[in-house]
C-alpha cells in the first residue's frame, strides 16, 4: 500500500481513521475484495459496507481518486511531449498537441457554458420572432409589418436586458 502524503486536497480523507484512510487506498487499488480487506485491518466486511455510505467517507475516496489522478500528471504531461516530439503519426501527435494545449487552456472544445447560453438566448429569441409573426399575421393582416417592426424592437431591448449582444 502507498504512503499518502499530506496535502491541502486531502482534508476529509486525512481527518479519518487510519484504518479508514487505509480502506479507502485498498478499495483504489482495487486488488483485493471487500473481505480481503477487513480482515487485513481487523474488521469485519459489514463495517467497510457501512463505511462506503458515510458522506464522509464517500467524500474522502473522492478526494483520494483526485489526488491520486494529480500526483500521475507530470508523468502523464511528459508522455504526452514524447508523443508531440516522437510519434511517426500525425494524427496521434496532432491529439496529444491537443490535449497539453486544452490542458494549459489555450485551446478549448468548441462548447463553453458562455457559448452554450448564448445559443439557448439566440434559440429563444427566434422563438418569440416566429410567435410574434404568427400572432401578428392572425390579428392584423395588413399591419403585420409595422406590428412586427415594435415586435422585433422589444425582443431587441429585452435581449439586451438579459445580456445579449
């Protein structure tokens, strides 16, 4: 089993038990079933079931998972380069330069959550415009056009209002 340093993103984990902390880096590792596990530490299987739904608990093996998944970073950003700087195929040194400039955020996939709100505001907008238009039609007939001019201009102001551009 792996000796966990302290670190700031460990809090819950750290303020468990040491046979708690321990389960938790077994149940990682996965090698070992549940029973396996208890008796290695001395409990019985119920308490490691009843362990698995303590928030706390829970909270904790998040943790863990994370600062598992950062400690293999820097090993990880090196393989990346080598495939950027070795790989005999484009399209694998193409992905991995993808991958290390979305990881230093100079590159993005092509959905942001401003994005994605701007879309949903533009889709509501031409929305009204239809309903606007089939109401008008319906009421008016011959003065469609200056009811949709008014129209328009209050979906324009309340766009505005809402943050749309």
């Amino acid at each position: 089993m792996k000796k966990v340093h302290k670190s700031s993103d460990l809090g819950t984990f750290l303020k468990l038990t040491k046979k708690r902390q321990k389960a938790i880096v077994m149940l990682y590792e996965d090698k070992e079933t549940i029973g396996e596990i208890a008796q290695k530490l001395n409990i019985t299987d119920r308490a490691i079931y009843k362990w698995k739904k303590d928030p706390a608990f829970i909270q904790a093996q998040n943790e863990y998972a994370i600062h598992v998944l950062n400690s293999a970073l820097p090993d990880s950003i090196r393989e990346l380069m080598k495939l950027v700087q070795n790989s005999k195929s484009d399209m694998v040194k193409l992905q991995a330069i993808q991958t290390v400039l979305k990881h230093a955020n100079l590159l993005s996939d092509n959905s942001t959550p401003e994005l994605d709100k701007a879309k949903i505001r533009k889709a509501n907008a031409d929305a009204r415009v239809a309903e606007a238009r089939a109401k008008a039609m319906e009421d008016n007939g011959a003065d469609v056009e200056l009811l949709l001019d008014k129209m328009m201009d209050t979906l324009a102001k309340e766009d505005l209002k809402h943050g749309s551009k």
